[in-house]
C-alpha cells in the first residue's frame, strides 16, 4: 500500500456547513487550505445532493435553504480550496512542525493518505443518538437521519407507510421530507410536551417562522401530529408491520389505557444529535460536557487546532456557518500573524442562534423514565448482540458506570465501539453519558498501522 502525502497550511476536517464556511474564509485570506471529507461530494448530511447519475430534476425540493448551498457550492469552486472527497480521517497526530491527517482513500478504505499542515480546523459534526426499545432491531426500523440521507442521496424511500418518531427538531424535516416524496406517514411522534418549547419563546423566536412552514407542511399532508407520545415497542416477524405508541404524563410515565397500534413498514426514530468528537480527543483537546471546549474564535485548548459546527455542540447549519466562518478568519489570522477580522454579521449570528440551541437542547430532552420500558430480551448493544438482561445483571453484579459494564458485558466492544449503544448503556445504569476516548476514529487495516513509523532504512 502506497502512502500519499499532502502539504499545506490549514486542513479542514469536514465538508458540511461549519467546514465549507471555515474553508472558504481561510481561503480568502490568502491561507492555503485543503477540505478533506469522508463524502463522495461536499456538502455533508444537511446539504447531501443525490448522485448525479440519477438524474434528479429538482433536487432543491429536497433541501432548506437552497441558495445558501448554492453559494457555498459556487465559492468552493471558484476558491482555492483544495478539495479531498473519500478521504475517511482515522486520526491527527501532532508532530514537531505541525499536524499529520491519517486518511484511508476511497470506499475499501485501504489505501492510507496523510496531510501536513500547520493548523487544524476540526468540523466532524455529529451524529444520531437512538434509544433502544423493543424491536427496534427489526428490518424497516431506521434512525430518522438515515431515512433522511437515503430520500437525499439516493431518492429513495424505505417504505409506503411511514412512523417518524423520537424527539428533537430533526423529526419534522424527515416527516415532511417523507410525506412530499409520496410516504403516507401515519403520524409524528414526538415525546416532548410543546409547552416545553413555549417556556423558551424568547430564545426560539427566530425559529417560528420555520416552525410554523413545517407545520402547514404537516396540515397539506394530513399527517397526525401525536405530541407527549412515545413508541413501545415495533413489531414484526421477518420485517416491521406495525409500532405500539401511547401518551405520556406530565413525568414521563406511560398513561394508562393510552396504548395503540399504527401499521406500517417504516418507522424512523431519532432522539437528538450528539458531536463527533474522536478526533478532538485523539488530539487531547478538552471538552465542554460532550461537545468540543472552545473560545470566542473557536480555538480548542491545544495549540493550533480550531473546531466549528456540531462538534462544539448541537446547533443546526446556520450556527454551524457561523462559527465555521468566525473559525476560517481565525486560523488564517493566527497563521498570517495578523488579527482576525470576521463579519459582525457571524459574531451576531453565533450568539443569537447559541441561544436557540441551547433552549432547543434543553426543551428536547429524551423522555423520561424510558428506560422502565425496555424489556430484557431487548438488545441494546447490536455489535455484540448484548440485551438489556446482560446489562442489568452486570448492574446487580455491581457495575456502576458504562465502562465496568462494557467489560462484564462486552457492550460497546464492536464495530461501532459504543457509539450507537453508549447513551442507552448508560441510561440503564443510571449515570450521566461520558465521553468514550477512542484512540482511533475509525476501523483501520493492521498493515497502515504497522505502516505509520516504519524502523530506519525501511521505505
């Protein structure tokens, strides 16, 4: 296997918002970049564009805020950004005259790439956090981000009859996104109480008109809206056929009598976001509660590497722009020893939609009490098949925390490495989730590693 280098001054990890904003800035600046992205095209989840053998007549039917993309397409192509697509990063080493980005090219993800810069710009994103329930391991069941990416990247659509479900601002995108391809979505579960978002009304202002456009989406559609419900369970034999929903008291509990089944063949749910943050751990960069720690210029705490986006915590595209913007000014300031001069419209921006965020975080926090509701024979870690049973026991056994339990248990062992099991692994044991400091952001091939400090006199 060959090993492909490449040299600049600022590497931006991620081409979704926050990494297209923060290239294109550096770039202006007279910084060269090079925008690295596991994708097959720029633009990450929220801008993700169907393939172009596909066809596809009007793929902005498909998108918010479409001209925004249009911009940010535009001035990457006319920018002198350098743009590295199928380049899956497994780490960034710092070494004595900057950093290293280990990559693996293309979609076996065997060949190894590395490049040099002087700064990193880290804009991973996030991804979904899903809550285990009874049969959500059944072929139809998918996470809401998922059903999304395949109706953008794909045009294509899971089912004929669709659940969305969970909680967390992502479900109406995905009902409406559904119900416009031709899905028959039989209802919107969300488990939260809209009160709860009234309490932030000052916070979420500028959020209104959004809300209320995908409202008048879910009336023209006719698709229920089922607030303070939530699933109990999916079911099936060889495929989902149906999902169980019931209501949900002001504390979190089942109501009584409140049980019904909706059939379907597609139920996708989602319980919010949580940030990438492997990269930025492998670095040694601190963290704030989950996300990434930075400051008014979106520095981490270690020298010469910048975050922007989901990885500093949930926000959505527009903060994302923002503070990659704030992010890309800053980094090429730091490395032309001048000072940074963002626009004031970014600074306004970050700040007002940071507060949007952070009511939304706190209004769409995952229902309580749900972990009652799993039954034993519920799988919670699909890598290694480990059920809510085998977590319990190891509870009894005297494990306290999602660590003691991943060795008793093995849960968070495989392909994933806790990834998509952490979060509900803690919830049984009833601790607060931690961060998980993966040494390696991804799966990688024995041979590049035995590749990365080759003995002196060897190639």
């Amino acid at each position: 296997m060959r090993r492909c280098a490449v040299r600049t001054d600022l590497v931006v990890i991620g081409a979704g918002p926050a990494g297209l904003a923060a290239s294109l800035a550096a770039a202006a600046r007279g910084t060269r970049v090079v925008l690295v992205d596991g994708a097959t095209e720029p633009g990450g989840q929220f801008y993700r564009q169907p393939a172009a053998g596909l066809g596809a007549g009007r793929p902005e039917a498909l998108h918010h805020e479409w001209r925004t993309w249009e911009r940010l397409r535009d001035g990457l192509a006319a920018s002198s950004v350098r743009v590295l697509t199928d380049h899956h990063v497994w780490c960034v080493e710092k070494v004595s005259d900057g950093f290293v980005v280990h990559a693996l090219l293309g979609p076996e993800q065997e060949e190894p790439v590395e490049v040099r810069a002087r700064a990193v710009l880290l804009a991973t994103g996030g991804y979904e956090q899903v809550l285990p329930f009874p049969g959500w391991t059944l072929p139809g069941v998918v996470t809401a981000g998922g059903a999304q990416a395949m109706l953008k990247g794909g045009l294509v659509v899971q089912g004929r009859r669709a659940v969305v479900a969970g909680t967390g601002p992502l479900l109406l995108p995905v009902a409406t996104g559904l119900a416009a391809a031709g899905v028959e979505v039989a209802a919107l579960v969300e488990s939260v109480d809209p009160g709860r978002l009234a309490r932030h009304g000052r916070a979420l202002a500028g959020k209104l008109p959004e809300g209320a456009g995908y409202a008048a989406r879910l009336l023209r559609h006719r698709v229920p809206f089922l607030a303070r419900h939530t699933v109990l369970r999916a079911h099936g034999d060889d495929r989902l056929t149906g999902v169980t929903v019931a209501a949900l008291d002001s504390d979190g509990h089942v109501r009584t009598g409140t049980e019904r089944q909706l059939p379907c063949d597609t139920l996708a749910v989602g319980h919010g976001m949580l940030p990438h943050t492997d990269l930025a751990e492998g670095l040694g960069c601190g963290l704030d509660g989950l996300a990434v720690a930075v400051d008014t210029e979106q520095r981490t705490d270690v020298p010469g590497v910048w975050a922007a986006g989901e990885a500093t915590g949930i926000g959505g595209a527009a903060l994302a722009l923002a503070e990659g913007h704030i992010a890309g000014c800053s980094a090429a300031a730091h490395l032309h020893g001048t000072a940074p001069d963002p626009a004031p419209a970014a600074l306004k921006a970050r700040t007002k939609l940071g507060r949007s965020a952070a009511a939304l975080d706190t209004a769409y926090a995952p229902p309580a009490h749900w972990p009652e509701r799993i039954t034993d024979d519920t799988v919670v870690c699909r890598c290694e098949e480990v059920t809510a049973g085998a977590v319990r026991d190891a509870l009894d056994l005297g494990a306290g925390d999602v660590r003691t339990v991943k060795l008793l248990t093995r849960a968070g062992m495989g392909w994933c490495q806790g990834r998509m099991c952490a979060g509900a692994v803690a919830g049984l044991a009833g601790c607060p989730p931690t961060p998980a400091r993966r040494p390696l952001a991804r799966p990688v091939p024995l041979g590049v590693l035995a590749r990365q400090h080759p003995q002196e006199g060897q190639s």
